[in-house]
C-alpha cells in the first residue's frame, strides 16, 4: 500500500512536472554557487568554474598551515610587497588586477587580519596598512578585546549572562586558525539555505495531495470502507509523505553538494567557521556547519510538509494544502520585519531554514540561568513537534466522516 500510495503521488502530470522544475533549480542554484568562486591570472583575466577553482585552491594551499604569529607577519609582508609594486600603484584596472593575482594565495589571511583590527561590525580594508609586525600575531586577543569592546559600547543590549556567554564561547575557540582553501565550503553555506526553501516549498506541493486525492476524485467513500481503509491505509498515507519529504530532501541536498564541492573542491572541511565568518560564536568546523544546517533544513521541510498533509487531511482540499507551506516558509519571514516581537520572530519555523544566519550572527536566548543560541534550541524543538504531529495526523484522517 505505501508503495502505491507513492507511485500515486508521481502518477500525476503536475507532480512530475514539479520534480523537473526543481533539477533545473538544482542546475541554475549550483552554477550560482560555483561561480561564486573566481580566480584571476597572472595577466589579469578573471575566469570562474573548474579550473578557477583548481588554480585557487594551489594558490592559497601554498600558504596552508596554522596561523601562527611568524605566518601572519610574513603574509603582511608580502602584502605590502605587491602594494608597492608598479602593477598595484597603476591606475590601470588590467594593470591592479595583475596585482591582485598576487594576492589570492594570501586573501584569507588578510581578511582575518583586517577582520582582527577592525572594529567589530566594520571591514576596514586599509587597516593592514598600520599594522605592525609585532601586532599582527595578536588577533587571537584582539578578536575577544574587540568583542569586549563592542559589548560595553552599548550599540547592542544584552544582558550580563548573554555578554559573559559570547566572550567565554570567543575564548573556548581552539587557535592558532588552520588556514587552507576553504572557498567550495565557503560558497556551497552561503547558498544552500536557498536551495533548501525551494527544496521544501517542491516538497510540500508533493505531499499536499496525499490526504486529499480521494475527495478530489470522489472516492473517499471506498477508501474509508475498504477493510484496512481507517488503519493500514492512513498509515500508508502517513509514511508515503514522510517517505518521499526524507527522499527527495536527502537525494536533491547530496545532488546540491556534490555538483558543488565536485566542481570548487572539497578542502578545508576541518578548518574554524571563523576563517570565512570571523564573529561568529559557534566553534565548529565547516564540516560540522553543514550538517547543522541540513539538519535544520530537514526538520523545517518535515515540518512544512506535516502541516501540508494535515491541512490537506482537515480541508479536504489540495489547493490549500499547497498553500501551507508558503504560508509557513515565505510569509512567515515577511512578517518578522514588521512584527514588533522580534523574539517571537526568532522561534517561527522559517528560522530552521535559515541556519547559516544563525551561525553568522548567533541569536541567543537565556532558559532559567543558561544562554544558548536560537538554533539549538528551534532544531530539537521542532524535532519534536514534527515526531508529535505523525500521530495527530494519523487520527485527523481516521476520523474522518463520509458524507
């Protein structure tokens, strides 16, 4: 029964119709990610795709290494060399590009030294010019006085416990840095919670027929008179949706990241989400921030598609079964800013898509005496409403009456 209950899902020209538009998403999204990659030659010329990636990647795992006070000061150096030179002092455009193609090897560690001495919302791309030899091994201690810094200014309210929260995790991060080509990582977090939201809303426009169907075709009075109809078909019903959300989030997110990493490279996985998010409080790996995140994006699509199916199951109705999840993913965002309770705003269900942001710019909330982030809350949370919705689904159909 489960597997004609899928196979009926698929049957339909409108579903399948939906499954082609989101392998050209799928197409469209990962060439907008690869292409986030750029790689700029010794003559000038930028190129994107494979062999951008491939010539960046030698570039900066030439200087791959933990970023110690003796690494940092040599990479300041050899910024300085290239900024004096005739290329980068031209007003030539070719002319200062062919001086940045010098750089991209050391990119990433200018960053973070620029992220060190800058103030702690700010990017001063200049600042490299004033720092010294000797200061550049500090930003370990800079990153935490920076923080400190901008916590007592004022500009942000926070309580104490939130305050002593975010230094200690500033402090708990293992340094010194290990630095290497972390871009295909870097571009696949900045994009997949994008293609995750289409993921789900294709999800969700799948699954909103499953308890509807046999209304819309009239055959509601067999279903629920046939011998299993309120026990192993409504199970069969439960498990297709749960069967083909799991399926085609796994396979379409695996396709997604492998298309990616394939092309950019998978480097740098065990490197701190700080070399390409420098304020962030999560001390975590690139590895271990997509998983994060695809966890999340999980359980919100589990999470839309459930209440999809239970709104189909209540209304009868497919067209408003599909309108459910845009309600829950989409309209939900739009009114968290104009909301005036931006910590409600903070607990919608959209925020399970939104993981990265998170990780960027953590959230926190205080529950009795302990200051957590949002996300680590939400994820097991909403976990747990989706595992407490499979029953309450189960009965909404079996109850149904035939009229």
């Amino acid at each position: 029964m489960l597997r004609y209950e899928i196979k009926k899902v698929f049957s339909k020209s409108k579903n399948r119709i939906a499954v082609i538009v989101l392998f050209v998403v799928l197409a469209i999204t990962s060439i907008l990610t690869i292409n986030r990659v750029e790689y700029v030659d010794e003559n000038g010329n930028s190129s994107v795709g494979i062999s951008a990636a491939r010539y960046l990647r030698e570039a900066k795992n030439q200087w791959s290494g933990y970023l110690t006070a003796d690494t940092l000061s040599k990479a300041l150096e050899e910024n300085r060399t290239i900024n004096s030179s005739k290329e980068a002092l031209s007003d030539d455009i070719t002319e200062q590009n062919k001086a940045y193609a010098k750089k991209q090897g050391i990119a990433g560690i200018m960053d973070v030294i620029i992220c060190a001495f800058s103030d702690y919302r700010d990017y001063n791309y200049y600042v490299t010019n004033q720092v010294s030899d000797d200061e550049v091994g500090t930003i370990y201690e800079r990153r935490i006085s920076t923080l400190k810094n901008w916590l007592e200014s004022g500009e942000e309210r926070f309580t104490q416990a939130e305050k002593d929260f975010m230094i200690q995790k500033y402090k708990e991060l293992k340094t010194p840095f290990y630095y290497k080509y972390i871009d295909g990582w870097a571009a696949l977090l900045q994009n997949i919670s994008t293609f995750i939201l289409v993921l789900a809303l294709v999800i969700g426009f799948l699954v909103s027929g499953i308890f509807s169907d046999e209304f819309q075709t009239k055959a509601d009075s067999i279903f629920f008179s046939a011998r299993f109809g309120r026990s192993r078909g409504i199970f069969a019903k439960v498990g297709a949706g749960f069967y083909i959300t799991t399926g085609f989030y796994l396979m379409f997110v695996f396709l997604y990241t492998f298309i990616v990493l394939f092309v950019l490279g998978a480097d740098g996985a065990s490197c701190p989400i700080q070399l390409d998010l420098w304020r962030s409080v999560y001390n975590i790996t690139f590895l271990q921030a997509y998983l994060f995140i695809v966890l999340g994006g999980y359980i919100g699509t589990i999470f839309a598609a459930t209440l999809a199916m239970l709104a189909s199951a209540f209304t009868h109705s497919t067209p408003t079964a599909v309108i459910v999840p845009f309600i829950v993913l989409c309209v939900f965002p739009f009114l968290s800013r104009i909301i005036t309770l931006p910590g409600l705003c903070s607990f919608f269900p959209d925020q399970l898509l939104e993981i990265y942001l998170d990780i960027k710019e953590a959230g926190l909330i205080t529950l009795g005496s302990k200051v957590t982030t949002i996300a680590t809350v939400i994820v097991p949370v909403y976990a747990v409403v989706c595992l407490i919705f499979q029953p309450i689904l189960y009965r909404v159909y079996q109850k149904v009456e035939i009229k």
